[in-house]
C-alpha cells in the first residue's frame, strides 16, 4: 500500500509552489477524491491451496485428507518427486541449521527445507504447511440441481 502523506502537508507545498488559488484547491480535491474512492474499495479476499484428486472408483477414503503442492520439472515422473524430497532433506539435515533442528517428517520437510537445497534436486514446495484434499468422481451433474449446495456467484 502506498505511504499517506498527510493533506495540509500537500497543501502547503503546492501553496509555496503554485500561485493560482484554483488550480491548488482543484488539485487537492482530486486528491481527497482519490482517497476516498480507494477506501471504498474491497479488501483482497485471501484464498487458499485445495489439491483435487480424481477417484471415479471412489476407492479413495471419504475423509479429511491434507497434502502439499509440490512442483518437478514436466518432463520427468511424478514418481521421483518423494525421492526428491527426501535427497534435498538429507542434504538440509547434514548442514549446521539442520543439524541443530533437523527435519524428521515430509510436512517438515516442506516447511523448513531451504530452496536452496530443494533447488539442487529441481523440485519446488509452493505450499509449506498442509493444504486440504478434495476427492472427487470427476462428473459434473447432469443439471445444476444436482449439486448438494448452492455456491453464490461473486
């Protein structure tokens, strides 16, 4: 957000600067004009990370699931991407901060684990703490009323 500056302040610079008392008082009503419209502006809605996992045989649990968003290149397997973690937190575990608080589990792996280390086996945490896991049959319904709740349209 960009730094307030305080109107008399404005005020009297624009006083010591320019000699017409109109174009002063238009300019800074154009001002508290602009200021007013940006307070009246909604504030960023926060959003967060749901990993949506296709399971048309439902033989997934119907339970809370959590996950983190990792990224590998496109070109290799997805399969290495587990490897790739655990090689880049041996590495962190062998260096100073890692031998003091050494990482023990995947989820803090993901938290603790520089990209600096995670960059050498080219794989990238975009999320650090465990995001929630959506199951779906991946099928839309046949009509809108096939859904079990209404979501409102922004």
């Amino acid at each position: 957000m960009p730094n307030k500056i305080d109107f008399t302040r404005v005020e009297k610079v624009l006083r010591l600067n320019l000699e017409e008392e109109d174009t002063v008082n238009r300019i800074l009503k154009q001002l508290r004009e602009e200021e007013e419209e940006q307070e009246e502006k909604k504030p960023r809605v926060k959003r967060q990370f749901v990993i949506m996992i296709s399971d048309p045989e439902e033989e997934l649990p119907q339970k809370d699931l959590v996950g983190w968003v990792l990224q590998i290149p496109e070109e290799d397997s997805p399969a290495t991407t587990e490897e790739r973690l655990f090689k880049a937190s041996y590495d962190f575990n062998a260096s100073p901060r890692g031998r003091k608080l050494p990482v023990m589990s995947i989820g803090e792996a993901c938290e603790n684990v520089t990209a600096k280390f995670l960059k050498e086996y080219n794989v990238m945490v975009k999320t650090k703490t465990p995001v929630h896991v959506q199951v779906t049959r991946n099928e839309l319904p046949a009509d809108e009323g096939g859904a079990e709740f209404v979501i409102e349209k922004e």
